[in-house]
C-alpha cells in the first residue's frame, strides 16, 4: 500500500508543477499582447507598422513595429517602456467581416 500511495503522491506532485508552470506561461506571455481596434490595425495596416498577420476565425494576431506604438500609447507609456519600445510587440484584434481585407 505504501508503494502505491508513493506512486500515486509523484503523479500528484508532476501534476501539479505542471499546471503551475501552464500559469505562469499564459500569465507573462498573453500579458503583454496588445488589443487594439479593427479601425487601428487597419490603420497601421495601410502605414506598413505591421510585421506579420495571421488571420484566424474570430481573431486576427500579429506583431507591431516599434514605430506603430505612437500611434496607439500616449507618451508617456512608451518612455515608461524604455527599451523595450524599441522591439515588435503582439497584438491581436476581433475579426471583423471585411472582403477587402485580404485584397
């Protein structure tokens, strides 16, 4: 009964750890994607401050270039960003129906 007890503890301690680090993955990664509006990615869109787009069903995901983040935050959240407003950022937008998106 022991031993069972013991595997049974491990598969509870592994399972544990695991959803532990799912968490802190979706935390800090989804954490700093940016939602912004369908008006502005189209928007940013026309300006050539987008990198890469993938379109999904319900939403459309991809990456700012830093020169995209004045058109979205105030200036002061983008001294606030230091460094790292120098790098792409995430962003996703809900998908609108629009044929003329992919023309």
């Amino acid at each position: 009964m022991d031993k069972k007890f013991q595997q049974m503890s491990s598969w509870y301690f592994i399972a544990t750890i695991t959803v532990l680090v799912l968490l802190m993955q979706n935390f800090f990664v989804t954490a700093n994607v940016e939602t912004i509006s369908y008006s502005q990615f189209k928007s940013l869109l026309k300006k050539g401050q987008i990198s890469d787009v993938v379109i999904g069903e319900s939403t459309i995901r991809g990456t700012l270039k830093p020169e995209a983040l004045s058109e979205i935050y105030p200036q002061e959240k983008i001294k606030a960003l230091g460094e790292k407003a120098k790098t792409t950022h995430p962003f996703i937008v809900v998908r609108v129906a629009d044929s003329a998106l992919t023309a």
